[in-house]
C-alpha cells in the first residue's frame, strides 16, 4: 500500500491527533473556549429569530419554524451548560460538533420547507455560516469539517435546485443563483478550510513550544535538584548556597563581559568553636595496595570509605577529606554539639571494629590507627578550582598528629577532648609524647580510650573464629576485595546516574483524563517524522514543486524587479511600520470592492417607482430578469469580505476590529438608507409576498441582510479576539522558553563547573554523558607526572589572635596564594595539568592524566613533554609566589617535589565524590617535597635523566633517606635553565 504522506487532509493526523496529550491540549487553549462562543452565538441567534417572528405576530403560520428554533435553542443551552460543568465531556467533542451541526442544519432546511415557493438565494448566508464556522469552531479534523461542510453545501444546492425549480417565476434564474451560491460556498470552504489550516500549524508549534517550555523547566528543576545534590557532595549547605551565587555571578559577568571590580578572591572560611577532629588511617594499606589492580584498589577504598561516611553519620560527624588511605573528620559542623567528643570517640571505636571484622574475615593484616582532639577550627574552601572542604587551625595540626602518634587498633585522644567525655568512657594513659616530638614539646598529655565491647568479649570468653581458611590461597586484595563488596557502600555519582526523564513511558497520560497539560509530558515529534516511508512513491511531485523555486532563484539573479520585490516581502515579513499599511490596504480594498457598485445606482432604478397593490405580477417578476435585482449577493460578498479578514491571523486583533466595525457601519447605512437597494427589497419583498400569499420575516432581505451581517460581525470579532489570545499566549511562551533556556543553560554551566571543581573533564563525561554509566571509575596509568609543591613558611606564618581574628586573615592570604596558582591552569601551555588537591598549604598536581590509558608509550615525545611542562608549571608557581610575596611583604618560598611513573586514577565515596591517583608514584613525589629544600624543585633520578634529554640542567644532591624506601639519589633542577614562558 502506499506510504502514508504529509497532504492537506491528513496533515492533522497520524503524530497530531494520534497523541492524546495534543487532542487534550488543543481543547483546553482552543476547542473549548471556541465551542463556548459558537454555543453563545447559536444561542444568541436562536433568540433572536424567536422575538422577530413573535415581534412580526407570524407565529402560528409558522409553527414548525418556531418549533424547531425553540428545540435547537434547548440543545444549545443544555450543551452549553454541559461543557462549563463537567470536563468530562471533551472526550464527547465530536458528538457534541455532530448534535451542533444537525440542529444548525435542522434551522437552515426548516426555514426553506416552510415556504412552499423558496428563492434561489433563499438561506445562503446562513449554510455559509455552518460551512465557515464548522471549519473555525466546531471541534472537528481537517477531513472531517471537509466532508461535514461539503455535504452542508451541497446539499443546500440540491434542495433548493428541486424546491425553487416547481416555480416557473424562478427557473429562469435558478441555475445562475445556483452556480453563484455554489461559487459562494466554494468560497467559505477555502477560506475555512484555509483558516483551519493555519491555526492547526499555530497550535501545533504552539504545542511544541509548550512540550519544550514544560521540558525545560522539568529539567531545570531536575539540574537545580541535581546542582544541589552535586554541590552538597563537594560541600556542606551552610556554604554552598554562597559559592554557587558566586559562580552564577561570575557567569554574567562573563557573559555581559564585564571586569571584575574586587582585586582579592572571594574567601569562604568561617570559624567554628568546641568541635572535635578525628584523623585515622589504616595501618598496613599501603602494602596491601601495591598488590591490588585498579579495580579492586578504587573498590577496597569505596567501600571502606562508605563505610566510614556510614560511620559518621550515625555519630553526627562530617566527613572532611580523604587523603589516600588517611580519613579525617568533624563533630560540632556546622551546628554545634554538646557531645560532640562522644561522637568522634564512638566513631573512632567503630571505625576501628569494623577494620577488626575485615581482618578476621578475610585475614588480611590490616588495621586503624586513631587520634582525637578537641579545640576551634577555622573551615571552609580555598582557590578556585576542585574545592574541597576543608579545615585548618593548630587544633588540626594536633589532631593530626594524634593520629601519627597513636597506636594501631586504639582511639588515642588529648586531655582536651577527655575533658568533654567526663565518664563517658574508661581510658589509660596513651603516652603520646614518647613517640611523637611534637606532642613532647607542646607537653600534651594523651590517653587511649578503651572500648566497652573488648571488656564484653573478655567477660563471655567470645573469640570470633577465621572464615578465611577456604580462602587462603586467594591473594590478599582479593580476598579484601569480595568481603567489603558484601557491604554494599554506594557507587560515586549514584544520584547523578538515576536522573529523572522527562520525555519517557512513565509521563504517558493517565487514564483518568484528569492530568492537566503542563503535568503530563510525551516527547514532541516534527512533522517531519510522519514522512518516513514511500519517499520515492512522491519523488516527482517533489521536483516538479522545486522547479518553479529553482528557477525563480535564477531569474531573481538576473532580474532586478524580482531581487526588488524580493527585499520587499522580506520587509513586510521584518517590518510592521510597512506590514500593517498593506495589510489594511488589502483588507480594506476587499470590503469597499463587495459593495462598490452599490454606491451608485444602476440606471433602471434611479427613480424608483412604487407599483400599486394588484398590478401585474408579471411587472415585477420580469424585473428579477435584470442582475441588478440580485442584491442580496452583494451582500453575500459582504459576509465574504467579512470572512477573509480572519485568515489574517497574526493581525492585532484591534486593527480587525476598527476594519470591522467600520465596514458593518457602512454596510448598514448602505443597506438600509440606499435608495436604490431600498427599491430592490421593496420589490422582493411584494413578489415574495404575492407568490407565498403570506408575508414572512424571513423573506425580507433588508431584516435577514441586517441579521446575516450583525451575525457575522459577531461571530468574526469574538474569533478574532481568541485567535489575538491564541496569538499573545504563543508570543508570550516563545519569550518565555527564551528565558527558561538561557536559565536552564545557565544552570547546566554551574552543574559543569561543580563538575570539573571535583573532577577532570574527561572523569566527568564518564558519570554525566548522554551514556549513563554505573561503572566504577578506574584507570591505570603508565606514565604520570606528580608534583607536589608546598610553602612551608605558612605554618610558621599562621598565627590564631585577635589580630588576625584567630587565623582569618592568614587564610585570606593562603587563599589568594592558591587561587593564584589555580589560575595558571587557565593557560593553554598548563592545559595538561591536572590539579588534584591542596592539603593545607601543599598544591598537588599530575600532568600525563589526559591520555588515553595504555597508549603512553606510542608517544613517548609527548611522555616526556609533560614532565617538563610539569616543571615548567612549578617555576610558574615560585614566579606566582614571589609576586604575592611583593606584595604581601612576605618572604614564602616553595619547595617542590617531582617524580614520574604508574599511578591509579580513580573516584571513590559515595557521600562526597572525590577523584585521587594512588601508587608508589605519588608516595614518592610527596617525599621528594617533604624531604626538599626552599626555593628548590626535588626530582628523583628517573626523573632527572629525561628532563636534561629536554635540556633541563640538574644538580646531583646525592643519597637521602627517604621514609619507606630507604636510600635514594635525588636531584634539583636548575631553574635558570627554565625554557621561556609568559606568566
């Protein structure tokens, strides 16, 4: 069969009226309020046609007629009333336009039969009505007002063609009134046809544009849920809302290219009195990650990391920083808590049985090492790219100290933190000062918490038994790997993964009817969507359509009329200043030409002279042999004129009122003061008369002409209000969508950029492409660069006093160190590093993380460039600080360590996402910084010889013992050598 195409009649089918949710939205913005002013029109003439027939005291002749108007005007008043009420029944629409259509036809036909001599023009203006408003108002297809209309037509033609023709008085003009009616249906019919074809593709783009608008604010309220959620993630509520007004700010002034006007960073840093900081780290991780793949390393540390942040949050802790195998959290953030050392006591205790059932259940020998300490933090976020939440204060330094200096399996804790335990628990002397310099200077006095449940297990002699002995010969990561997958910790970006959809099966209407339409939401197709098969069944209607364009663009090259008219259609279509003149030119011309002949009087009837009753009819019947006779037709194109004006849809609805209202004016003083018109209908009007032997209000042209025109007028100037509406609301929810749009974009840059402050690019793509990926993210690089670079200067530099209003300020400056840091990685040259994070005054950063893992060594150019843009990125650094330090008049110097080598890339916690690298690659440039000198860059000597292979000078400082890998040869680059850069 052949394909289903895109023509005039089925335009309104297949992806329009085939969706439910189009068909309901179409009634409540167009059908519904379009069948209230047809059913108060209908209702309104009915009315009026009962009073004229009582007012002309006829009524008993023509009983049938009243009769019937009377029923048709109770039908009217029921469905009206039906409609207004209950909104169940739009799904009765087209039962609704048939009952309409019958009882209109039901008036039309009862005011032909009721004369047994009817006119060939008799009630043409009236079946010209139900054709034009069967089109217009009645909820009905294209195809089907075709047919409805069509048969109105002709069957008109048919009945007045067998009821006028058994008149000898009318068949010698029968078949001439009987072609000018049919020319005057055709007519109503295209314009009708024409008017519902432009409001079909109005609804439907306005549709659209509705579905797009609704989309969009679905999902922005999804990106606003999703930005919240995400910035949550990074960071506590009590600060995000600050940060994300910042970049929305910063986003305008991008946009609106404005400069900023503040020469200091923004600083979000509060201080924070009585807290409590838990550091821990697992003891023995470090040898069990250099067994492990990728996979199992980013697994193990997900699911012990979840299960901490599942730790702390049932002891109302927040969960700072990871840093490698090292976590750290707060009690008393931001709200602060009475108890909050009973809750990092018993999250400490935790922490440290839930390493205990992992070590028994697997057999792996590991376990946590705990410290506690009490005091004031300054917290918050520093620079401007990968923020982390963090916090800073002597009381951190100590704590985490506490934890170095602690043992392995126990909670190690200050007198500070003891003294808000009161006798919560018991403890014993810790002796932190013996294996901790720091804590012997400072005379900090230690204790080790001991944790009830070890008394319980002494006093019921329990002993857990090993369930690792079928598993023994498994490797160690292995074993570590399946038992903590058991615990079932969230995935990284799981909220992200699960996004709403707003344009899938679940938005699908309900069955009830009830869902308004900016609730229920299916994805909105184009037209062009219905055209997908049988292509070339149409082929040659497409090209002989083309040709006549193809070849008026080549005539419009050549010929200079046509590139005329053409700037001048586009100035209608861009200008109204030149659109409204031609369109009142036009419309005015077409009203004035439907009665220019009227104006003057034909020549026959320039003195009208009244016949006396009982003169011979023949007198009077050989007059309708002459054209000017039929002046009803004027009339009808009148009613014509009337109804061309709506096609003009984008017209303001005020312009068609005054062209209107002006032209009804004029048709009224023509019609009824005209002496030659006045003439016409007195003779109708006896003819009439003599051949019913009755006189019928209905016969009188100069009553239904008036009635037909005041009908008309109406009908047109509350369509053309709706359609002003129709218009108004499409202009106003395009405008809208605008808006909507450019916040929606807005809202995804803030998303990007909450985004990439957490992850590189290229890790983001992974959780948030069109692609939604579950999977762990983990890679193994062959090839990373890592430089850790710090000022160690700062700790002496950072002082708590009222000065500085306890530290504030020297934050401030670390912060403007930092962000100035940050701000190099905006170069193009620094476009491959990669920050990771800062730990206190140390920047960490890779380079080499942009590569597509495995194929380092198919470039092994490009492996070595990125060691040396690495340092280059370091000299950029000390070059940064010593302009701060100029000033800040402040002496900060950087020391910086670099090494080379395989890393593991990954994201883990669920709670709070965070990308890091491990491997022995990363142990090592910490080393290389820790164990550096000032205003020096520490390399190891693999490092070393591919830096002078890109013409780097080093200098050999020889054997150092480096913690965890003994004895090692380093070297400083010489940063005279330094290729040039512009910073």
């Amino acid at each position: 069969m052949p394909a289903k195409g895109k023509y005039f009649l089925n335009e309104s089918e297949g992806c329009k009226l085939t969706d439910p949710l189009y068909e309901k939205y179409l009634y409540a913005s167009q059908q519904h309020p379009l069948l209230f002013f047809l059913l108060f029109i209908v209702a309104a003439y009915c009315s009026t046609l009962i009073v004229v027939v009582v007012s002309y005291d006829v009524s008993i002749q023509h009983l049938a007629f009243i009769v019937t108007v009377s029923i048709a005007l109770i039908i009217f008043i029921i469905m009206y009333v039906l409609v207004y009420i209950e909104y169940y029944f739009w799904c009765q629409l087209k039962l609704f336009a048939v009952v309409i259509w019958m009882s209109l036809l039901a008036i039309g036909y009862v005011s032909i039969f009721d004369n047994p001599t009817p006119n060939g023009w008799e009630q043409v203006p009236f079946f010209l009505f139900i054709i034009f408003t069967t089109y217009t108002m009645l909820p009905l297809a294209m195809r089907d007002a075709v047919i409805v209309s069509s048969l109105s037509a002709l069957s008109h033609i048919i009945v007045l063609s067998f009821t006028a023709a058994r008149d000898p008085h009318h068949q010698p003009t029968l078949l001439l009134q009987l072609v000018a009616n049919a020319f005057i249906f055709l007519c109503g019919n295209l314009l009708g046809a024409y008017h519902k074809h432009q409001m079909q593709d109005a609804s439907w783009d306005l549709y659209r544009y509705t579905l797009k608008c609704i989309q969009v604010q679905m999902k922005l309220k999804i990106e606003k849920r999703q930005q919240e959620s995400l910035l949550l993630s990074i960071l506590p509520a009590h600060i995000s809302m600050g940060m994300k007004l910042a970049i929305i700010e910063r986003l305008k002034e991008t946009n609106d290219m404005k400069k900023h006007d503040n020469n200091f960073h923004s600083l979000y840093v509060k201080r924070h009195q009585n807290v409590s900081i838990l550091y821990a780290d697992i003891v023995g991780f470090t040898r069990l990650a250099s067994d492990c793949s990728p996979k199992e390393l980013v697994v193990m540390l997900n699911e012990l990391f979840g299960k901490f942040d599942q730790i702390a949050k049932e002891n109302e802790c927040m969960r700072i920083k990871i840093l490698g195998d090292c976590y750290y959290c707060v009690s008393g953030l931001p709200v602060s808590l009475p108890v909050h050392a009973k809750n990092c006591v018993k999250m400490g205790l935790d922490m440290c049985e839930a390493i205990k059932q992992v070590r028994e259940a697997t057999g792996v020998d590991i376990n946590m090492r705990v410290g506690i300490h009490s005091g004031n933090v300054l917290c918050g976020v520093i620079g401007l790219r990968k923020w982390q939440y963090d916090v800073w204060s002597h009381d951190v330094s100590l704590a985490n100290r506490m934890e170095s200096a602690g043992i392995p399996g126990r909670v190690h804790i200050t007198e500070a933190t003891l003294n808000h335990l009161g006798k919560a628990y018991e403890v014993e002397e810790g002796n932190g000062h013996l294996r901790d310099p720091y804590l012997e200077a400072m005379n900090i006095k230690t204790y080790l918490v001991i944790d009830p449940r070890s008394k319980q297990r002494a006093t019921n002699n329990h002993f857990p038994q090993s369930r690792v002995q079928d598993g023994l010969k498994m490797r160690a990561s292995v074993r570590m790997s399946r038992y903590l997958e058991s615990w079932g910790a969230a995935r990284p970006f799981s909220h992200l993964n699960h996004r709403e959809s707003v344009s899938s099966d679940t938005l699908r209407p309900t069955a009830d009817g009830h869902d308004t339409v900016v609730i229920i939401l299916r994805t909105a197709h184009t037209h062009d969507d219905v055209v997908c098969e049988g292509l070339w069944y149409r082929g040659w209607i497409c090209h002989l359509e083309t040709f006549p364009f193809c070849w008026q663009k080549c005539c419009a090259k050549r010929w200079a009329p046509a590139r005329y008219f053409r700037r001048l259609s586009e100035k209608v279509e861009t200008m109204p200043s030149v659109r409204f003149p031609l369109a009142i030119l036009a419309l005015g011309s077409l009203l004035i030409l439907a009665v220019f002949n009227l104006v003057i009087p034909p020549p026959e009837f320039k003195s009208c002279k009244v016949y006396p009753k009982g003169s011979d009819v023949k007198i009077f019947a050989n007059s309708c042999l002459n054209p000017s006779f039929f002046y009803q037709y004027y009339a009808y194109c009148c009613i014509l004129g009337f109804i061309a004006c709506s096609v003009f849809l984008r017209m303001s609805f005020e312009l068609k009122l005054m062209l209107l209202s002006g032209a009804i004016v004029g048709y009224f003083v023509i019609f009824n003061s005209n002496p030659s018109v006045t003439c016409v209908f007195h003779v109708i009007v006896l003819i009439c008369s003599f051949i019913s032997h009755f006189r019928l209000f209905i016969k009188n042209p100069k009553v239904m002409i008036n009635l037909y025109l005041a009908l008309f007028y109406i009908t047109l100037v509350l369509l053309s209000k709706q359609i002003d509406y129709y218009c108004r609301l499409d202009c106003l929810q395009k405008n809208k969508f605008k808006k909507e749009h450019e916040s929606f974009e807005t809202m995804e840059n803030v998303n990007r950029l909450l985004l990439e402050n957490v992850l590189p690019a290229h890790v983001a793509a992974h959780f948030i492409g069109d692609k939604l990926n579950e999977d762990w993210y983990h890679q193994s690089y062959d090839c990373v660069c890592v430089m850790f670079a710090s000022v160690p200067d700062f700790k002496v530099f950072y002082t708590e006093c009222d000065v500085n209003k306890e530290g504030l300020e020297c934050l401030r400056l670390l912060n403007e160190i930092i962000a100035d840091f940050d701000e190099l990685l905006l170069k193009p040259k620094f476009s491959g590093v990669e920050k990771i994070k800062t730990i206190g005054s140390t920047y960490m950063a890779a380079s080499g993380l942009c590569v597509v893992p495995g194929q380092e060594n198919n470039d092994q150019e490009k492996q070595c460039a990125q060691i040396g843009i690495m340092v280059e990125f370091a000299m950029a650094l000390m070059t940064k600080l010593d302009g701060i330090n100029r000033h800040s008049f402040n002496n900060f110097r950087l020391r910086v360590g670099i090494n080379h080598g395989p890393v593991v890339a990954g994201v883990i916690g669920a709670r709070k996402p965070q990308y890091d690298i491990w491997g022995n690659t990363v142990n090592v440039a910490s080393r290389m910084e820790t164990t550096g000198e000032l205003g020096r860059i520490q390399v190891t000597e693999e490092t070393c010889k591919i830096l002078e292979s890109l013409g780097y000078a080093c200098e050999c400082r020889g054997l150092i013992n480096v913690k965890g890998k003994g004895e090692l040869i380093t070297y400083f680059v010489c940063t005279d050598t330094a290729k040039s850069q512009v910073f």
